[in-house]
C-alpha cells in the first residue's frame, strides 16, 4: 500500500512540476515521424531526430507542427504556489531572576558512626 501510495504521489509530482509532462506527446513525435517517412522513406531515426533537434528551430511549411513536438518549445507554465510566511513578534519579558543563597548543611564525616556504614539502607541522618 505504502508503495503504491509513494508511486502514484511521486508521478503526480513528477507530471506537474517537472519537463516529465512532456512525455505525453510521444505519440506526436510517433505520427510527425510516420508523416516525414511517408514523404521521404530515406528518412530515420536518427535523421528525424537531427532535423527537428539539432538543426535549430527552422522554419519550413510544417513549423507548427514540428513545435507540438515533445522537448521542442517551452511553454510549460510550472505551477508552484508560493507561501508567505509573515513574521509574528511576540514580546517575552523576562523578569530579573531573584534566588536566595541558601547554605546547605554537610555531614561531617568524621563524626558518623562506623555503624551506619555498614547499614546500606539507612536514610541520611543530619548531624549538627
């Protein structure tokens, strides 16, 4: 399901934001190459492709028809939208930090038992 999902989304992406759309029109540049090989039956592939590619943009009776083809003009209007992000300024005042010093008390270990070393599960025990 995930795959088919990310397959059918990154289609739809590439389709409508990238030159990828202009693989639609392969079936006139099937028929335009049908049309020059039933004038001409000298012509191939590869001579198609040079004239209507690599020659410029020559313009001869069939020009309209040689700008349907795909990867020939630039008239794809990519839609992108745009967002615009206004900038909030939210004020926070911070007061001055006010602490106390508080001293804490120590044990002095000096004056601890040595009975109380050995019971681990003795809570502390404060000794002035």
């Amino acid at each position: 399901m995930k795959t088919s999902a990310s397959i059918f989304l990154l289609t739809i992406y590439l389709f409508a934001s990238t030159p990828f759309c202009e693989l639609i029109k392969i079936s006139v540049f099937v028929n335009h190459l049908t049309e020059h090989q039933s004038e001409n039956e000298d012509i191939t592939l590869s001579r198609f492709v040079t004239i209507h590619y690599f020659s410029g943009n020559v313009k001869d009776a069939d020009y309209d028809r040689d700008m349907e083809l795909p990867f020939k003009s630039h008239d794809i209007s990519p839609s992108f939208s745009v967002v615009l992000l206004t900038p909030t300024f939210e004020y926070i005042l911070i007061g001055p930090v006010r602490y106390s010093k508080q001293d804490f008390n120590t044990y002095k270990f000096s004056n601890i038992p040595a009975s109380y070393l050995s019971e681990i599960w003795q809570p502390p025990k404060y000794l002035s």
